[in-house]
C-alpha cells in the first residue's frame, strides 16, 4: 500500500477518488439487502437470544472451578429442585454459569452450597442472581425511550447546526441502517442480549450520529458557497468531501475499535458473559458498520436528496457548461489548460 | 491555556488532598458492587390498592428501607431511587434471610398504648429487679392497659435493653397481639426511651390523613408551636375514641398536667420502633387528633410524613437480586483495566504510527484526559457517592476511542491545511479555526447521549452514561486547553516547525504545494494537470500518476475522462480557498 499520508493526500486533492456518491445505487441495495437479512434471520432463528434479564429465572456464577464438569452443575440443581432442566454453560476458563427457572430464597441457598462443594471453591466464589422477568423488559423500556429522545433531540441538533433538515434525515437512516444491521448480527451470532448489549447498543448509535456529524461538517463546508462555484457539482462537492475525511474515518475507526476489540476478545475469551462481553460486541459491530454506514449510505444520501433542488441543478448545469467551454478550449491545440 | 489547565488539575489535586486528609475521601474511585462484591436488590413498591406511587411515597420508601437496613445492622448500605419507580439497595456481603424479608415486608405502623417507660439505658445487672420481685400478672388483661400484660419475661427484657447503645440483631416482626418492649430512639432534644407497650389498638391503615401546621391557641391566633394532625377513618376514630377514653382517665387520675403515669401516653410505632409517644390530653371523639409539644418544622413534617406513610402500606416486590463475589467482582474489575490498558496500548501504537512524533502528543492528551476524568471520578466519588460500576469501566474503554477521534479530526486538519502549502504556525491556526466547529458539535452528539441516556434510562445504562459524558467534557477541556496550545507551542520549534521526517508534519510527505514557490511565482488553483483516478483501480491510479508528468500532452484527453467520469477531480488546490 502506499505511505499512508500520501493516499489521504492524494483523497484530499482529489488525485485519487473512490466514487461513493456515484454508486449510491448499489450501496443502497446493498444496505436493504443487509437491512432485510438482519430482520429476516432472527424471524427464520425464532427471535433473539435473549438473556435471563429479559427470561427471568436464576443464575450462578462459579469462579475458579476445579472441573468444567456441566453434569456436576446440573445435578447440585436439580437434586435441590427435582425435575427442572438448568442450563449449564462452561462460560470462560475456569468459570461456570448455570440458568435455572426462578428459585425460591431456600433453593437457591441449597444449590449454592450444592454447587460450592460440587465444583470445590469457596463460599466467595459462587455468584447468583435472581432477575424477575419484568426487569429487563422495564430496562430496555427505559432505553427505547431514552433512545427516542436522545435521536429526536439529535435530529433537531442536527437540523439548527447544518441548517438543513436533508442532513438530519440523511444521518438518521444511516443511524437506523447501522441500528438493523447490528441488531442481525446479535440475531445471527446467538449472542445474548442482555441489559449491557442495550448499553452497547445505544452507544453505538451514538457513534453513529458522532462519526456522521464529522463527516457532514466537512461536506458542509465544502458546499457552504456552492452556488457561487462552477468548480463541482454537489454531488462532486460531498464526493470530495468523503474523500477527503477518509483517512480520518479509518484512522478514528481503527483507534475506537482497538480498545473495544481489547474488551471483546479478552472479555470474551477470559472472563467469560458478562457486561463487558455483551457491550463490546455491539460496539465491535456497530463502530465498524456505523463508521462505512456514513460513508456508503448517509452522505450519499444527502448527496441525491439535495441534487434535485432548483438551485443545484442550475448550478450544476453551469459546471457542465464551463467544463464544456474548458473541453474546447483545450481540445485546439493550445498549451496546457491554466483556466 | 497550558497554565490554566495545571491550575485546573492541581486544583482538583488539593480537593481530593484535601478529603483524603480529613480522612472523607479516597484517592481511588469508590466501585459499585459487580466489582467490589455485595448484593443488589431492585425493588419494586406496591401500594396496596394498586394504585400508582409518587415521588414522595418513593422517598418514603427509601427511608423507610433504610431504617430497616441500618437496624438490621448491615453498615454501609446504600439505597438509592431508580428513575422515579423502583429503589435499589445495594449492601456488602450477603444479607441474611431475615433482612431481606424485612427490607420487602410493607411498613408496619400501628398505635400501641405504654405500659411503663424508663430511660434509655440498660439497668446494670447488680440492681435488676430480683427474680421474687419481679411483676407478675394477676389475671388475665382486661384491656391493651392492663399491666397484667407485663410477665417476668418481658420485664426482664425490659431491664436488659439498652436504647443508647441499641442491639441489631433484631429482625423478626412483633406479633401485634402480645405486648412490646422497644425504644424510642434518642431525637435532638430528648434522649432516648425504652417503653413497654401494650397490644396493638389502632392499625396505621386506620389513618386517613395526616398534616403539619402552626397550632391555634384558644382565640384562635396562630402560636409558635408546630403541631402535626392526624384524621382516622370511621373504624379508627371508633377504636381511638376508646383508646383515649381509657388514656384519659390515666392522665386524669395522675394528676393532668404535672402527672406522670406512663400508662396514659399511647405510642406511635413505625416497623417496631417507637416515633412518638404523646400523652392523651382529652378524650378525641371526633377522630382528628392533634400532637403538639417541642416540635419544630422540621421535625412536624418528619413525623406527619411518617403517619401518612403508615397510612399507605407499601410492600416490595424483588425485581431482581444480585449476589457478587469479592472474587468476581475482583476480577471483573482487573480484566476491564487489562481491556482498558491493551486498548490504550494498541491505540498509542497506532498513533505512533500514523502522526509519527505528534502521536506522542496524542498520548500526553489521553493521560491528561485520563487523569482529569479519574480526578473527577474520585472526588464525585467522595461528595455525590458516585460509584465506578463494570458498566462505567466499559464506558471509560469505548471513550478512549472517542477521546482520541478529537486529535485525528484536529490533525487531519492541520495536515490539509498543510497540503494547502501554508507554514506550519498558520496551519495550526487555520487547521484549529476549522477542527474546533467539528469537535464542538460531535462532541455535542456525544454529550446529548450521554445526557439523555442518564437521565432516561435505568440501572447500569446510567453508570456508563456518566462516564461516557464525563470524559466527553474532559477530552473538550483537554483538546482546548492541553492539545492545541502544545500543538501552537511545538509548531515553533525547529523539529515540527521544519517538517521533520518523523514529525508527522512533514510537508514534502503531505505533499504539499507551496503557495509561494519564490521568484514571484505564485502558484494558482490549476496549475497542475487533472488527473482523475477511477475507484478501487489502484495500480492504474499509480501508473497514471506515474505517466501524468510526463505525458501534459494527453491533459486534453484527461479532461475529457474527467467529465465523462463525473467525479470530483481536481488541482492540488481543491479547497475553499480555491473556488
């Protein structure tokens, strides 16, 4: 690859271009397709992977266990509650995590002694949780609507910075682009939502709206006076713009996904399910999807709301005409063109 | 502004000194429980009825909630409320199942008459009452007065209590049929009382109402004295009328005014805990009693609250529990600083690599951001009681990329600005005037997240909403005041300002253009041919770099290329200038 501040200032002069805007198309039918798969494969699957936040039920956390023997979980379970069917999971290393349907205050003392001594750790070492089935559902209510009002407020924000509500919309479907395909992976991966991947989940539509603004603000600043320009068209003027904050996007995405890939691996291969697991996958996702969502959907976007304008289709009628003036002029055999 | 921020941080520094020293604050954040251990109950109150609760019933709740915690003797407890439904406690270790039973039971208050009063202290064991003299019931009670109630076995328990010093094992509920011995505990003025109290006669469910306000003296004038009302139902004013008729008779025979006969006070108890015991002035026939003697606003609210709060029994329901191991806990805690620390390092090195030696001062600024944020997480930690939760650890993380997007949009400018064939200084000022709109408003995204997501959402979406709008505003304060004045000053010096190799600056690298190329020769926007490259054909993108200088005779065709292309070609120059 070549040095890596000449490709960006080679996007920042234009010398090299990827052409988001003139593919719209395809990035459009590509994002529906992802769209539709995201929400067609957790209906195919029967629904997301839900967490016992969202199940109710109780939960144990053994640390540090001698053996990863599930049939040892399963049976300090159900020699306690006869005839129940606890799911027993090896989550990490020396970590196990066994599901039951809700206990009661003795059951849940029995089996934890029960598991104590069938996986020889100490009293500290065993965790458990009890979640009533409303709790995660009153969570992610709770989140919905914050979600609701954080974008309601982002799109008007949006609308008084740019000045124009075109922007606000464009960024808001590249967010809910992001928000679905993110939403498929959890659906495809079989990763539990959980309370924390509603954390994560909002956070990267955050991101999303973050990552986007940048980007506009470039764009924004390229055509701040483009009527007064022959130079581009709109259309050309946020190509450029994209172009030009690109080694910013992969850098910021690079710099925002090496911690989070730190948590998800480490999260994921040391410690097991657990917050910081569940929050990092969505953020792993969402950052790499929402970061390519501003580039590929949202400012195309903009790009093709924008150029039906009265306004812009003069102007772009001018830059046709002046490059058709140029054209001719240096199709005679002139010296090279200083227009 | 580089002087401004180390005032910023030494001030924060002599704070935290200052409450570490007075022995209040602790140079480490204080954890939430999924790190330190503990149990979590969120609990959700039920009025009995089903009626909604308001906020003020929740407040009710919690301190209902934590009286029963703090007696049951669990230190540290900390109860809080949850989005205006729910009250979360959270108590090191894991309770017994007796507390947990009395922290859902619902508030128990109810109207007990005194039997005998006696100070606060235990009488010490060489004066007890021997065991012939002791009390013994003659017969059966006649009525909640009685004291044939008080057996041996209940004057002993009333010798031996202590309310100075009380005990708090207690945590079984008094059955309301047998008689109680308790304390009324010490108050601003007055100190604290043991009681012997009869059977309960009056449930708390028996009030309708109950109000504070001034007393009305006999001409109806409006006195000094605080004095708090209470208005029964039908059934209560019933049973109170009858109570008092009893109480009254007690007040009257030991002499009105100056007497002193326990048995004509009746006590109000909250969760077996006397919270007043006013003596019987007259008969009430109408139930609406009034309380008066000694109290001041504060303390009339306190108690009309408490009545009201009786008068609305709201019971818990566990909405979920939350049992963490030290150890897990521990762990927890150590695996995310491991994510955290990985993440910085794997940052800084890319960092490094990409800005070269102004990668460094992407790191000096995410130290200063780190500190700050962790200054400000300390020191909220001692006065708001903020707690570092799991979930805040992963919003530290996340900001780490966040933070550092600040610089990358802040150095991709200054490096445009350089394209442009500007001098560094003026780059650093073109490239900030443009960054900082950019900064501003993304961070005002993150921020309004942030916010919203605090103030809306519940349970661990919260902790890590906070930090993640804390080290937004920290990575504002440090990209103002640390990271562009180091960038104005290291513009000046010969390494930067002269484009080094590895200054990450360098011009010759950037490709820049000069804007005065010497000799009067200026150079104009289209002074280099257009040369139009097609996406993702990146060899032919270098050969036809290669071939452009050399072939200025195929500019026409190029040109023509161009438009057929439609893409945004241009000069060197493309910029706002430019147009």
């Amino acid at each position: 690859m070549v040095n890596f501040s000449t490709f960006g200032n080679e996007l920042y002069t234009g010398k090299r271009s990827y052409d988001f805007v003139g593919y719209k198309k395809i990035w459009f039918l590509v994002a529906g397709i992802a769209v539709a798969l995201s929400i067609l494969i957790p209906i195919a699957k029967g629904g997301f992977n839900l967490g016992i936040e969202f199940r109710g039920g109780s939960e144990f956390t053994v640390s540090n266990v001698k053996t990863t023997d599930a049939a040892l979980g399963e049976k300090a379970v159900t020699e306690v509650v006869a005839g129940s069917v606890p799911r027993v999971a090896n989550v990490a290393g020396t970590t196990m995590r066994i599901q039951t349907d809700k206990l009661t205050d003795d059951e849940t003392l029995q089996i934890k002694e029960g598991l104590t001594k069938a996986y020889g750790v100490t009293d500290n070492e065993v965790t458990s949780t009890f979640v009533g089935p409303t709790w995660g559902a009153d969570v992610t209510k709770q989140a919905l609507l914050g979600l609701a009002i954080f974008v309601g407020l982002a799109a008007v924000l949006m609308a008084l910075y740019f000045r124009t509500w075109k922007m606000s919309l464009s960024a808001l479907v590249g967010m809910i682009v992001t928000m679905f395909i993110t939403a498929g992976v959890y659906g495809l991966s079989d990763f539990e939502v959980t309370p924390s991947a509603i954390i994560g989940f909002l956070t990267v539509l955050s991101y999303s709206l973050y990552d986007t603004v940048v980007v506009f603000d470039k764009i924004r600043e390229n055509t701040s006076d483009i009527q007064a320009s022959t130079r581009r068209t709109f259309a050309e003027e946020v190509n450029l713009a994209i172009n030009q904050t690109l080694v910013r996007s992969i850098n910021t995405m690079v710099v925002a996904i090496l911690p989070v890939g730190a948590i998800l691996f480490i999260g994921a291969g040391l410690l097991g399910a657990g917050t910081l697991r569940d929050l990092s996958l969505a953020l792993f996702v969402g950052i790499l999807v929402g970061t390519a969502a501003t580039i590929f959907i949202a400012a195309p976007l903009y790009a093709w709301l924008r150029q039906g304008e009265p306004e812009l289709v003069k102007q772009a009628k001018r830059v046709d005409q002046r490059r058709a003036e140029a054209a001719a002029k240096t199709a005679s055999p002139a010296t090279p063109a200083t227009a | 502004m580089l002087v401004w921020l180390g005032v910023l941080i030494a001030a924060m520094t002599a704070v935290l000194a200052g409450g570490t020293l007075a022995g209040q604050a602790s140079w480490a954040p204080k954890l939430a429980l999924d790190l330190e251990g503990g149990t979590q109950m969120i609990l959700a109150p039920k009025v009995e009825g089903g009626s909604g609760i308001t906020e003020e019933q929740l407040n009710q709740a919690v301190a209902i909630i934590r009286q029963r915690v703090d007696g049951s003797g669990v230190a540290e407890a900390e109860i809080s409320t949850q989005s205006g439904r729910n009250v979360v406690v959270s108590l090191p270790g894991t309770p017994a199942k007796e507390t947990r039973a009395l922290i859902q039971a619902s508030a128990d208050m109810n109207f007990r008459p005194v039997l005998q009063a006696g100070a606060g202290a235990a009488v010490p064991e060489a004066s007890r009452t021997p065991e012939a003299q002791l009390p013994k019931p003659t017969a059966a009670p006649a009525n909640s007065s009685d004291q044939n109630w008080i057996t041996p076995e209940i004057y002993k328990q009333f010798e031996a209590l202590d309310c100075d010093n009380p005990s708090q094992d207690k945590q079984q509920r008094s059955d309301p049929t047998k008689p109680l011995v308790t304390c009324e505990p010490a108050s601003a003025n007055s100190p604290a009382i043991k009681y012997i109290l009869g059977p309960v006669e009056v449930k708390g469910s028996n009030i309708k109402s109950s109000s504070f306000q001034l007393q009305r003296g006999a001409q109806g004038a409006v006195t000094n004295e605080w004095a708090v009302n209470i208005q029964f139902d039908d059934a209560g004013t019933a049973k109170f009328k009858e109570v008092t008729e009893r109480l009254y008779q007690f007040y009257a025979a030991g002499g009105g005014q100056t007497g002193s006969d326990p048995r004509a006070q009746f006590a109000i108890v909250l969760d077996d805990q006397v919270i007043s015991a006013p003596r019987s002035l007259a008969v009430i026939t109408d139930g609406r009693p009034q309380i008066t003697g000694g109290f001041t606003e504060e303390s009339a609210k306190a108690l009309s609250d408490q009545l009201r709060f009786g008068a609305l029994p709201i019971s818990f329901e566990i909405q979920s529990e939350q049992q963490i191991s030290a150890t897990l806990g521990g762990e927890q805690l150590r695996m995310g600083m491991l994510a955290g620390l990985i993440g910085l390092l794997l940052v800084v090195v890319y960092s490094l690599f990409q800005y070269r030696a102004l990668g460094f001062v992407t790191v000096a600024s995410l130290v200063i951001a780190g500190v700050l944020t962790f200054l400000a997480i300390a020191i909220l930690g001692w006065t708001e009681n903020y707690r570092l939760s799991l979930a805040g650890v992963a919003g530290l993380i996340v900001a780490i990329g966040q933070t550092a997007d600040s610089f990358i949009v802040y150095f991709e400018r200054i490096r445009d600005e350089l394209r442009e064939g500007r001098g560094l200084v003026s780059a650093v000022e073109n490239g900030w005037k443009r960054a900082k709109r950019t900064i501003l408003a993304s961070k005002a995204v993150n921020l309004l997240a942030a916010v919203v997501l605090f103030f809306v959402a519940v349970g661990n979406v919260r902790g890590f909403a906070f930090t993640l709008g804390l080290t937004a505003i920290a990575d504002l304060i440090v990209v103002f005041m640390f990271t562009h004045p180091t960038l104005q000053l290291l513009a000046r010096t010969k390494f930067f300002g002269e484009g080094h190799r590895f200054s990450g600056l360098d011009p010759k690298r950037l490709g820049a253009v000069p804007l005065y190329r010497g000799a009067g020769r200026i150079r104009t926007p289209e002074d280099k041919p257009v040369a139009v490259v097609r996406a993702k054909n990146t060899g032919a993108a270098a050969e036809a770099e290669r071939r452009m200088t050399i072939a200025e005779r195929r500019l026409a065709e190029k040109q023509e290329q161009a438009q057929q292309a439609q893409l945004a070609g241009s000069s060197k120059s493309a910029s706002k200038e430019g147009k």
